[in-house]
DNA sequence: CTAGTGTGTGGGAGCGCTCCCACGAGGCAT
DNA sequence: ATGCCTCGTGGGAGCGCTCCCACACACTAG
C-alpha cells in the first residue's frame, strides 16, 4: 500500500478531479448507462437504483460535463439573444433591460444557458452569420429588427428556432411577440380625442421598422374614426432619438403651428417634443397635449409627467423565452405568433 | 456504384451533414495533426500545407465545433456576465446597458462567448454556485456586488478568473475595475463649495456598497478640506431608488431646513429630492443647488436639468473584459486592479 | 560513413457523455 | 415443461476534437 502513496498524480486528478458519470457509476455500485438515465428522468430505472445514484451524485457533488453531452447530442442546451445595435438604442432604453430579464426569469429553472450577441457591424454580423450557421445555439431571440435586416432570413433557411421581439411586417413567417402597437397608438390618440383635442400631430419612429409603421397606423385610425383623417403635415417623421424628436416637432410647429396635441411613438422623441414646445412657450397640456409610447423611466422625469402608452415588455421577454423553448423542443414546429395589449398611462402631459 | 444510391443514410449525414476536421483534413490532402496546427495557429505547419488547408477549410464552409474542443481542453471560451438583480436597478438604470455594450465591444473579435446570468432569488444564487464549481466558464465578470454576496469568495476558492465592476471594500482581493467614485464625489462638493455654498447635505446610497461608502467619503473630504466638516445632520441616508431619495430629502429638510446644496449619490435620488425640494417650494439651483451622480438619462431630463458625475461606464466594460481575458489565458495570474476617472456635468441644477 | 539535431507530419488515444444493442430475470400463456 | 413477452440493466461504440508520440526526411558535425 504505502508505494501507492508515492505514484505520481495519476488520470483520476486530471482536469481538475472533477467527479465523472463514471466515478458516480462506480460508487452507486451500477453502470454508466443507468446514471445517465436516472439524470435524464427516464422512467426505466428501478426505484433502488435511482435511490443509490442520486446519493452518490450528492456525495461527489456530481455535475455532468455539458460539452460531452453537446457533443454526442449536439444540443447545445444554450440560446442567444441577439441585439442589432446600430442605434443607440440599447443605452438610453431600458426595454432591452426589461427583455433580459424576461427571458431570464424563463430560463431560471430550464438549464438553457443565455448568450448574449450585440450586433454593431456588418463584419460582426457576417461573424454572427457563420456561428448560426455552425449550429452553435439551440435556438435564437431576437430585439429590434429591422425590416431589411439579413439575420431573420438566415435563421428561417437554416431552420433555426427563433422568436422575434416585434414582427418584420404584417406577415411575418418566424414566431413573434409584440405589443399591440396599433392599438396603443389608436388608444392614446382617442384619449386626445376625448380631451377634446382635434388638431393632433405624431411623431413617428423609423417607418422600416414594424412597430413604428403599427403605431402610425394605429394614430390614423382613431383620426379617421373620429372623422380627422388624411392631414398628412400632421405628420412627423423622426427615428426613435430625442434630437429627431425635436427637430420633428419643430417641423410639425412650422407646418402646423395651431396643432392641440402631439402623440409621440416614443418616450424619448416625446422628450424632445416637450423640450421644442418649452422654447416655442407652448404650455403643455394647456395649449399642446403631449402623448409618448414605452413608460419608460424618462416618462415619469419629464416636465410635465408624460401620459404613456405601456407595453408589457418583461412579460414580451418572458414569452418570447416560452416560445423558444417549445420551438427548440418539439419536432414539428409550428410558428407562433403573439401579441400581447397595451396599456395607457395618464399622467399630466395629456 | 449503382448500389451506392440506395445505400440508406450513410454515417456522413449524421449531425445535419457540418464538416468534421477529418473532412477537411481529407479534402486537403493532409492528416487531422495537419488541419489542427493550422487552425490553432502552430507555427510548425509548412506553408504548402497551410494553404491547402485553408482552402479545404473555405470550400467546405467549415466551422470547429466547440463541444469537441472543450471536451479535450476543458476550456469553454465563454465567460459569465453575472448580474445580481436583488434591486430593480436593472431596469431603471442605464448602467448595466453600458457595461455589457462595453464588455460586448471588447469581446468582438475574441471567439469568446458572454454568457448572461441576472441573479434573483437564494436559490438562482445556489444555482450559480454550482454552475461556478463545475467550471463551465472560463472566467467570471460580475457587477453590482454587495459586500455580503457570498459569490465573490466562492470564485476566490475555486481560482476562477473574475473581475469585479466596483470593489466590495477598499482592499478587494479579487481583481476589478472601479470608477474614482471619491475623487468624483470631491469634484461635485466642490463645485458647489465654489458656488458659495457652505450647507451642503448628501443623500448617500446603501453603505454596504463601497460605491456609497467611497462618495460620503469624497463628500466628507471635500468639506474638511473646506473647513465645515463633521455635521452628522446633513448627511441623509437611502438605497440608490427614487422613493429612498425622497425620504431622505425629507429628512434632511426636517433636521436641516437651512441647507443650500444636496449631493446626491445618484442620479435617481436626485430626481427623488427634487421632487420633494419643489413641494417644499425650495428653488433649484436659486435656494438650494443639487448634484447627481451617474450621469444617467434621467439626468438630462430632470427640472431643471441635474448636474451630475459622469461615470465612463462602457469603458468600464471594456476594460473589465480586458482584464478577464489576460487572466484568462496568462498561467500566473495577477490580480488587476484599475480605477478610472469620473467627470462632472455640468446643468442647471448646480 | 555514422551519429546527431531539427522540422513537418500522421494518426492513436482519449476527453465524458448518450445511444443502443444485448442479456438476464421474472411473469404469463401455452 | 417451453415459448415469448416485458423490464431493468451493463457496457461498447462513437460524437469531433487536441495532445502527444513516433516517424520520415533533410540536413550538419564528427
């Protein structure tokens, strides 16, 4: 025995000694085959067995090694969340922030792991393109898409699982959760309506992405319900930032000056409205009632407390994340598409 | 070869048919050794058979696969972004945002992969706890941490590389990467000692996080260098939230009704005091002059607007992930610690 | 000539798991 | 008794890579 003592460290130490299916085999006193199936919940395992492999799991703190197992399964147990960044959005919006945390409350009991890809360039995108393509996820979550972006199309042909915050259009052929953006927007402008207001301006988003085009859509349809339709310099384009916030709203003034209320496809744009209005000593809401999208923090930091539409945005995370895991889970996939209300939140800009 | 056709399936399809090196070692001309040298980058490959290689490797569109390379050098090239998420500040504060774009950019052109971990509950922390000792990162980047978060040991005993944004106390043993929260603290009393304030008060953060601790320090410094230190009474404690910095207000204007300055220990407290100074009909900056910190977006939207200490949050980031990557891959590894300046912004209130 | 040194290469072994085939034990009908 | 299920089980094969040993070949030195 004691020449054992002096062996130089033999192959149960290496990597570390962390304990393997085998060294859990061998102490429950049964074979590989029947510790694996007592960790993947088969039901082919006798009572006995499951009993004496579960305490030797907990007795050499067992953990199985995920890269055999991806290896010979090629799951890979790991899903990406990919964020286009060519705005800089992701800074001054905590919707990315409110997704996260969706998706994570999801997967905190699912052993799925959360890789997070921000996509800046079109070299990261081409790299991106590459690591889809090689499988390395199970499945992908997508923020942000823009209309003309290559990504969804590359997930649809290599038949990747994927669920995209916000549709690219109408007719989205991947899985999808919105907001009901339309709704939102008719919602908001109909209390604008209400308060009496009948010279109603937008400011919209990006007209290549859905979610602004849907609010637009939504903004004109309570207009013509109510019979205000068709006034197209009641329109400004922006792009989702403060800065083009402003400068549309400065538009709308030129074009408009007599214009009652404003209603904003963002918070942020809302924002810079407020800030043009300020200088044009436009009183808000008393001359020019003021409406944003998103609650978002700002909206309750604005001078005054901007009146919002809320979208459920964790809750999009969370169901976006559901989604996923039945896409990557079942064999015959049906796409789903969901669409969760919207919300108004009175405050005293409108 | 007739026959050859209606062979079944053969072994090749398996997997979805993605190339295996010993495809591209065939195509080539070469042995796997050959095709593993050129792709790991040895120098000891001939230049003839390195094209021939990398052409294989164009044509066949091949893509290594990670799980096999894990499997035999348990490394993972990924790493762990961990977020403790006890407090909503994920979702009010911009600042995580900056330092995952942060982190993101400087992973880039790595093939790291960044895995997102938000940590809720007890048990999500166990989890975490397991998923560390199984060392299924290469290394660990964590934020947010409290001086009582037992993670932090945990990577101690197992040696796994991790960086810390901010340190759990002034002689933080791990490596990290801190903004000069003191030094920024001093600039803003300061720059309100130079207004000509003399009563200034804080509103301080939790003082289990060094961050808060280190700005009452700054906060003190400036005032004895001044000569008016040592007045407990202005010194108003709260949590980082918006509700705490209204409390704290309130306190504060109950024991000190005649403070001319607040320095706040963030920005979203600060919109909390305002808030409570305007209904107690106190003017800013006129009656008292109030500075934030972070630099947030709130900052710019606050009335009046907040001057602030401006923290470079994303380079931060990048710098966090820099420094993991050198522990990463460097055998004896040191411990890094860098702090970085903070700057003020100047606005309206201050 | 032999011995020595180095450089590029091929391929066996093996990482830790899952999949699947084969096998023994027990139950039930014939 | 024999046949034929089913159920639980052990263990071989193999996933795609890296590591490393052995070997061929080309030199230079003795």
């Amino acid at each position: 025995m004691s020449h054992a003592a002096q062996r130089p460290a033999g192959p149960a130490v290496r990597g570390g000694g962390r304990p393997t299916l085998e060294a859990v085999a061998a102490l429950a006193g049964v074979g590989r085959g029947t510790v694996s199936r007592v960790i993947n919940g088969s039901p082919r395992v006798s009572d006995r067995a499951r009993e004496a492999v579960e305490q030797a799991i907990a007795e050499l703190g067992y953990v199985p090694n995920r890269a055999a197992r991806t290896l010979v399964t090629s799951r890979t147990d790991s899903i990406a969340l990919v964020i286009p960044e060519t705005e800089t959005r992701l800074s001054s919006e905590p919707f990315f922030n409110d997704i996260i945390r969706g998706v994570s409350a999801e997967l905190a009991d699912t052993d799925m792991q959360l890789l997070l890809i921000l996509v800046r360039t079109d070299k990261e995108r081409d790299r991106l393109a590459t690591y889809l393509a090689a499988h390395r996820v199970d499945g992908v979550l997508m923020v942000s898409v823009h209309e003309d972006d290559p990504i969804p199309g590359l997930l649809e042909r290599i038949d990747m699982p994927s669920v995209l915050v916000g549709r690219r259009s109408e007719l989205e052929p991947l899985s999808y959760v919105d907001a009901d953006n339309a709704g939102g927007a008719r919602m908001a402008v109909r209390h604008l309506l209400r308060r009496g207001c009948t010279r109603i301006a937008t400011v919209t988003g990006p007209l290549d992405m859905e979610p602004a085009r849907a609010r637009l859509a939504g903004y004109r349809k309570a207009l013509e319900e109510a019979g205000l339709g068709g006034d197209e310099d009641l329109v400004g384009r922006a792009d989702f930032t403060e800065s083009g916030g402003r400068e549309a709203m400065r538009g709308l003034l030129g074009r408009r000056p007599d214009l009652d209320a404003v209603f904003c496809a963002s918070d942020v744009m809302a924002a810079g409205a407020l800030q043009v209005l300020r200088e044009a000593g436009r009183r808000v809401p008393e001359d020019v009632a003021v409406i944003g999208f998103d609650d978002s923090i700002i909206a309750r930091h604005t001078d005054p407390p901007l009146t919002s539409v809320r979208q459920p945005i964790e809750e999009m995370g969370r169901t976006m994340a559901r989604l996923l895991l039945e896409e990557v889970s079942e064999e015959g996939r049906a796409r789903r598409q969901v669409v969760l209300a919207t919300e108004l939140v009175v405050r005293a800009s409108a």
